[in-house]
C-alpha cells in the first residue's frame, strides 16, 4: 500500500508592505474651514501642502460648527482620502464620504470641524453687533420685549426693533 507523500515544503516569502504611490502633487485640495476658528484651515492647508498636496483653494465652510471633519473624495478615491486623513490625524479625526462628483475639479474637500484633537485653539469669534435683532412681545406682558431687547444690548447684540407681536399667546419664545 502507498503511502501519500507529505505536502512539498513552501517557504513564505516575507510579507510585502503594500506600497501605495500617490503623486500628492497631483491631488488637489479644498480646505474649509467649519469650525469657526480663525486662519485654522491655512494652518492645516500649510500642513498638508508642506507634504506635496496640491492646495486649489482655502475658504470657509457654508457653516462653522460641524461637529466632525470630514474629507470628501470622487469614487474610487478612498486611497487618496486615506493619505489626506493620514496627513492630519495628530489634529483632526476625519471621516471619509465618497459624495463628490466623477468630475469636479477638485479632488478632495476636507472639511474643518470641531473635533479638534485637544479641543479648540479658540471659540468662533462672533461679531453680535452685525445680526440685526426684532424683539417683540408676543405674551401681552407690558414691558417684556424691552427688558429683553435691554438684556441683548448689554451683551453686544444689535437691537433693530422693539414691539408688538401679531398675537400675545405664544406659549413659548420664538427666533427666526
């Protein structure tokens, strides 16, 4: 009877690293920022073009407290997202959202949040007096909207209007 000779010896060849080339040259960045922190997107564009991205363009974001970063990339791009969240991890968690279109012209939109890695440089500076402020009394109490139109002007708001209502049974305040 014939014995099932044992399996050949195979050497494992050392397990290679993947290399992924990325020519961050060629990838161009939009850096927003959405945290509200003055010239915190120029200090993070200059991180990521001091390691070869190619930074389009620098602006705030249509919002300035997101919560989270994000980087959004084109399809089939994740590689490159990867290697942008890469760039900034020691400040900035980034989540990664493949919503950008085939053919936009940029690359990459990361946007700034205020997941900060420990925390905010500084809150949002807000200039109140710019935001034009009605205050108008809507529960019939003879005086309130003054009291509270006084109460926003003492902390920098800018009151453009005080008076009345269109009805004083509002249960609760309402801002618009």
């Amino acid at each position: 009877e014939a014995k099932p000779s044992p399996p050949p010896k195979v050497e494992r060849a050392p397990e290679a690293k993947p290399s992924l080339e990325i020519d961050k040259s060629k990838i161009k960045i939009q850096v927003l920022n959405g945290n509200g922190v003055a010239g915190e997107a120029a200090r993070i564009a200059d991180v990521l073009k001091g390691s070869g991205f190619d930074i389009q363009a620098i602006a705030d974001a249509d919002y300035d407290a997101y919560p989270h970063t994000f980087i959004r990339h084109k399809p089939g791009q994740g590689d490159i997202a990867n290697a942008v969240a890469k760039e900034i991890e020691e400040f900035y968690p980034a989540l990664l959202y493949s919503n950008l279109s085939a053919d936009a012209d940029i690359d990459i939109v990361l946007i700034l949040g205020r997941d900060k890695k420990g925390g905010l440089v500084s809150e949002p500076v807000v200039d109140k007096s710019k935001a034009r402020i009605d205050v108008l009394n809507g529960n019939g109490i003879a005086g309130s909207a003054r009291e509270i139109a006084d109460l926003l002007k003492r902390n920098g708001f800018n009151i453009s209007y005080i008076g009345d209502a269109d009805r004083y049974d509002y249960a609760q305040t309402v801002i618009r």
